[in-house]
C-alpha cells in the first residue's frame, strides 16, 4: 500500500505555488548569481559563490521535498475531522505535518513537545525563507518551550529539511541535551554548521530514503566529531514507508 501524507486542499495548493515559485524564478536566480560570482575569478575566497551554492542547495533540496510530498498528497478536508480541523494521530498535529513527526514525538513520550508550522506552511503567514527564516521559526518555538519550562533539560528532533534546522540550531546556539535528525536529506551540500559540533546527534535513516541516500550519508555522520550515530530503519522511503512503528521503537530507545 503506497504511503500517503495528509494535506488539505490549501495546504497542497500552497506547495505547488511555492514549487513553481522556486522552479521558475529562484533556480534560475541563483544560476545566475552563481554564473556572476564566478565572473569575479578565484573561488576559494570568493564569499559571494560559496553564499550562492549553499542558497541553491536549499532550492533544489526544498524542490525534492516539496515533490515528494506532493506525489504522495491525500487531500482532506478538515471540516469532516475532529479536533478542530487537525488529524489526531496522538496528539494534535498539524494536517500538513507527515505521520513520521507524530511518530517520533510518540517515542519519546511523555514529554513537553511543541508542534510549529513554518512560515508559508499551513495558516502561517510568509513563504519559504530557504532555511534562514524557518531557523528563527525554530529558535522562537524552542524559546517559548524554555520559558515555561526553564529548569527541564531539552532535545531538538526534526524530520527532513526540519532535520537540518534542528541540528542548525543545536549545534550553533541551544545547549541542547542532544539532536536527533530524522530523514536527513542529503541534497543540501553546506554542512559546515556540523564539522565542529560536539552535540551528541543521532541520525535515523530509511534504508530507501530517495533523499538521504546511505551511501551519501553514512560518510558524512563518520566525519564528525563525537559523540554522534547513524541508526538505519529498514523501510520502503524517506517517509519509513512500512516501518513508522519500528521508527517509533527506535526513537523509544534513546
């Protein structure tokens, strides 16, 4: 049975804007700023081309997800739902969220854990920011958590491109306890934010994730610093197609 990700009809209609937006214009944007900086000569101390290649590593990263959501979208109308216009999966989660992100909150129950959208997703007002907006999104989140609960030790998980943000801000700002980075996708090229984290950071991969591949993750976690782990599900794709209670095991482990 192919694996479905709930979306309402808005929400759906709000990803393929933000798709055509980055397919149309973005991508060739940045092609463009990448062909100019090249233009300036040297590159290994030109600032304005690496700036430009990590900006389209988050293009075409956030292009692969946006599809792969889509392609496997479930249109629901969240009037005929409970719980006000949420899918209740254990707790109430956003519609947009994929079945994945309940399940790793659920292995790690009972816990404080806030559940966000990022800005253009769902009801929240802005578009996409390619990873820099959606950290302030994040750093907002965690500091309303830490303010209610000022004294509790905390750990940061994400799922795909919220992976990135999670270890983006555990590894940069938050004395986070840990990071636990569910579905890293491998298309974003700039991981320098992690070559000096020592942040324990637990890595939890499909087996037959399409954007995570192993073979192109397996030596990026061997090369950072401690202390740090791959934990690899045996699953159909990047969504643990088959597999979201041995994920939910998994996470319950930790």
């Amino acid at each position: 049975m192919a694996h479905t990700i709930p979306l309402t009809r808005r929400g759906a209609e709000k990803l393929k804007d933000e798709l055509q937006r980055l397919k149309s214009v973005e991508r060739h944007a940045v092609i463009q700023a990448i062909a100019e900086a090249r233009a300036q000569g040297d590159l290994s101390e030109n600032a304005e081309y690496e700036a430009a290649k990590d900006k389209q590593g988050f293009i075409e990263g956030r292009i692969l997800e946006i599809e792969g959501k889509l392609a496997a979208a479930q249109i629901i109308d969240p009037s005929t739902l409970d719980a006000g216009g949420r899918v209740e999966y254990s707790q109430l989660i956003p519609t947009e969220v994929p079945p994945s992100v309940p399940t790793v909150a659920q292995g790690r129950a009972p816990r404080q854990a806030p559940y966000f959208n990022y800005r253009g997703v769902n009801r929240s007002e802005g578009q996409y920011a390619h990873g820099e907006g959606e950290l302030e999104d994040a750093r907002a989140a965690l500091g309303y958590l830490r303010g209610r609960f000022p004294d509790l030790p905390f750990t940061l998980a994400g799922f795909s491109f919220g992976s990135r943000i999670a270890l983006r801000l555990g590894c940069q700002e938050a004395p986070a306890r840990r990071v636990i980075a569910v579905g890293f996708p491998t298309a974003y090229k700039n991981n320098s934010y992690l070559e000096a984290c020592t942040v324990p950071k637990i890595f939890i991969q499909s087996s037959r994730d399409q954007y995570g591949p192993l073979a192109e993750l397996e030596p990026l976690v061997a090369a950072l610093p401690e202390p740090r782990k791959l934990i690899v599900v045996e699953a159909g794709d990047h969504f643990f197609a088959g597999a979201l209670e041995e994920l939910e095991r998994e996470v319950s482990r930790l």
